[in-house]
C-alpha cells in the first residue's frame, strides 16, 4: 500500500545563509528529537518522537527545521493540521531554538515558514498557545507575529491555580515562622531564668529534696519488710 503525503514544499534559503526546509531524512527527524532534548532536558515530557514527527507530515502537518551553513539544525517547528468548526486549521504544537541561535529572530521565521506551508493548503487559521503573563513571550506572539488572543480562560485558570498554590505556601511559611518565633521567645525567657537564679540557694534545696527523697525511701523499705506477726 503506497503512503500518500502532502506536496513537499521546496527549501527556503535565507539572506543569512540559514536553510528552512521540512524534514525529509531518518537524521532529520532525529536530529529535531536530539534538539528537544538538549533545550528541555531528556526527561521532557512533551517531547514529539521522530515517528510523529514523520507521519504528521503526510497528513497535512508541518515538521520543519532550520539548518545552518554546515547542515547543522539549530531550530525547528512542528505543528498538525485539522478540522475545527467545519473550518481546516493547523495547530502550532512546538517551536524550539538553540540558545547560540536566538537573538536572530530565527523563532518568527520558522512561524513564517509554517505558516506559508499551511496556507498554501488552505489553511486560514493557526493556533497555538502560550504564556501571555510572560513579557518575552507576549511581546513576541502578540507584536512580532500579529497574533490574537482566542480563548484566555484557561490561562486565567491555571494562572488562578498558580496563585492560590503559592498562596497557600506562603501561609505555611508565615506558620512556620510564628512557631519559631514563639520558640525563640520560650528559650529566651528559660535563659532570663538561669540568669536569675541564685546557684547557692539552688543547691541547697535540691539537697534539702534529696534527704527528703532519702528519708521516704528508708521508711517505704521499712514498712515493706513488715508482716502480720508484727501487729499481733
């Protein structure tokens, strides 16, 4: 059964010398797995496989990659396309670039570049999501790329989790720091009472006690090592 795919669309060189082009080999694809793993560590649990990664693309999704002079990926872009409201849309899952990389707008080209590929399939609407309470982040989506907001509640819920979160840890810690304060105050005012005591005073009524626990001891053994015939 022979796969069908979507029109590979040709490389788009850059001014600076940087290929745009999808990912077309094994080592491709492999190379975008390494590049998540060296930005998000190798325990990321978002991370897109290489078989993903591959099949998206023969469905109409994108899985593109930015390469520099010496065939080396230094970003990539990866995203699905489908139908939502009877409307064809693409969905912008990831866009990842290496740390020597940013600063050259490489970010808001792989968007460019994904956004041709999909609106010459008729595609008139990209989504993806972000961090709006992120200045970088909203600086970047909302003037760089010109995008709009579409649904802000569940931000606005997770940012309303995070709050309550950090609010309840805060109350912990304001707890904790009560607790050794009245701790700090107990111990200081034990210490203002050894300071105050009179040390000759003390002996004597601690061995006052003890000829006084002395002298009990004695009469219990007494009356213990009596018997009845005493009493007759």
């Amino acid at each position: 059964m022979q796969e069908s795919s979507t029109q590979t669309p040709p490389p788009g060189t850059e001014p600076d010398g940087l290929v745009l082009r999808p990912l077309i080999s094994t080592a491709d694809y492999d190379e975008a797995v390494a590049l998540q793993d060296d930005i998000w560590g190798a325990g990321f649990s978002d991370r897109v496989p290489a078989s993903i990664l591959r099949v998206a693309q023969k469905v109409g999704g994108v899985s593109a990659g930015a390469f520099d002079s010496r065939g080396r990926m230094i970003g990539f872009v990866f995203g699905l396309t489908g139908v939502r409201d009877g409307t064809l849309v693409h969905w912008s899952d990831m866009l990842a670039v290496r740390e020597e990389a940013r600063g050259m707008r490489l970010g808001e080209r792989l968007k460019h570049y994904q956004r041709d590929i999909v609106r010459a399939m008729g595609v008139e609407k990209m989504f993806w999501t972000f961090d709006p309470l992120v200045a970088r982040n909203a600086h970047f989506n909302l003037n760089r790329l010109g995008a709009s907001i579409a649904n802000l509640d569940q931000g606005l819920s997770r940012t309303s989790l995070v709050r309550a979160e950090v609010g309840s840890r805060l109350n912990a810690l304001d707890q904790a720091a009560e607790t050794r304060g009245a701790e700090s105050v107990d111990l200081q005012s034990l210490l203002s009472d050894l300071r105050d005591v009179d040390y000759a005073e003390a002996v004597s009524r601690l061995n006052q006690q003890y000829t006084g626990l002395q002298a009990a001891q004695a009469a219990y053994t007494r009356i213990a090592q009596l018997s009845l015939f005493d009493y007759l």
